[in-house]
C-alpha cells in the first residue's frame, strides 16, 4: 500500500495531495501569486491530518518537477526535498506537462484526440508537449513562442485538446476547426496520484541530494531602468 504526498507549485496553483495506491484521499490547494512559501507547509499538514497519516507513514514524496514558474519549482522541490531527507523517504519526481495530459485523460476517458497541455512562460511563449490518448510523447517538451503556424502539421488530420494557463492566450491565434480548449484546472497534485504510483512500484525515485527541477530555461534576472 503506497501512501504517496505530492506537490505541486509550477504555476499559480499551489496544491498538496496524499494518495494511497494512486487514489487522492486527501487534497488542499489555492490559486493565488506568490502564495506557495506560505502555504505549501500549510496545506502538507492539513491533507496528512485529513487523511489520519504521519510523516512517517509515508512511502514517498512526489513533487511535480517542471517545467514552469522558476520561483514556484524551486519552493516545491526544495519541500519535498527536505521531507525526503528528514524521513529518509524516497523522492518522486513527475513531469508537469504529463501530469496535464494525464489528468485530462482520466476526466475524458473516451477521448482519441491528442492532448496539448501548456504552462505560461510570457508574451506568445508556453512550455508545451503533444501526447496521444495513451500519453505517448508526439512532440516533446519545448518551450515555443505560437504563431499561426503553430501545430499546423498536427492539426490537418488531428483534433488536438489545448489546455492550462498558457492555452487561454493562444486560442484565437490557434483558430482551427479540430482545435479545441478546455477550461479546466490540471495544475493540481490529485493527477499525479496515477503516476506517482507508477513511479513507485517501478522504484524510479530521484537521487534527493542532486534532483533540481526542470527549469527548461535558464532563469534571466532583469534590471530595473535607472531613473533619470
């Protein structure tokens, strides 16, 4: 029985889940900028005490890896992280954009189009992949400025299910009949519940002194202009 805390901090949802044998039994999350360093810790205890499990009842920490908001990643996995250490517990690492995907694929089972989660980046960009119904990579994670053009090859003989923050900005440039977008919120840590368990049992855990997220870019700090 895998009893499994997971967070999730790449974009503006901060969201704890716990899950047993990939089922969430217990979930606490709120959107909000730049909420994470104060609630995530929060949100931990309250889904341990709603779920009658300790710290050391754990199997595992799951936390979703990337890519997405720099600032938000590194609070999420310096978490669990230091769970990990602390209770000499296993790190699960998911990729965010699949836990997207797969997400939308458990509330759409039926669903034979292929699925396009996106992350926000700025302006145009996004942090994207394309999987198939059976989350199978079709285009791996990039981080891509859209244009008309924009999965133009996929689209002619696809139906493609754009979804996330990043989706919402695209969807009048991505004007085409086998485009679709979906409202959702999938930046939440019950979908990782499928396959943190996965993970698990398969023993794919991450080395808790070397794991960093999965930036996808490197972080730019920008000056302010001087005043004149």
């Amino acid at each position: 029985m895998a009893k499994i805390l997971q967070i999730e901090t790449a974009t503006q949802v901060c969201s704890v889940a716990l899950s047993i044998d990939g089922e969430t039994i217990s979930i606490k999350e709120e959107h909000g900028q730049n909420i994470h360093a104060s609630h995530v810790t929060l949100f931990i205890e309250e889904v341990l005490k709603a779920s009658g499990l300790t710290y050391q009842e754990l199997d595992a920490v799951a936390v979703s890896k990337g890519p997405g908001s720099y600032t938000g990643l590194r609070i999420g996995v310096s978490t669990a992280k230091g769970l990990c250490y602390a209770l000499e517990k296993p790190l699960i690492a998911i990729e965010t954009l699949e836990m997207m995907a797969s997400g939308f694929q458990i509330e759409n089972p039926a669903y034979d189009g292929l699925i396009c989660p996106m992350i926000d980046a700025r302006r145009m960009e996004v942090y994207t992949a394309v999987f198939n119904a059976s989350l199978q990579i079709i285009n791996p994670t990039a981080a891509k400025i859209i244009d008309e053009t924009s999965f133009a090859d996929l689209l002619i003989k696809n139906k493609i299910t754009f979804l996330g923050d990043g989706a919402a900005k695209c969807a009048e440039t991505l004007n085409h009949h086998n485009a679709d977008f979906s409202n959702q919120n999938y930046n939440t840590a019950r979908y990782m519940s499928a396959l943190a368990n996965q993970a698990y049992h398969q023993g794919n855990f991450e080395d808790v002194a070397y794991f960093e997220p999965f930036y996808l870019k490197d972080f730019v700090v920008t000056q302010p202009k001087k005043k004149v």
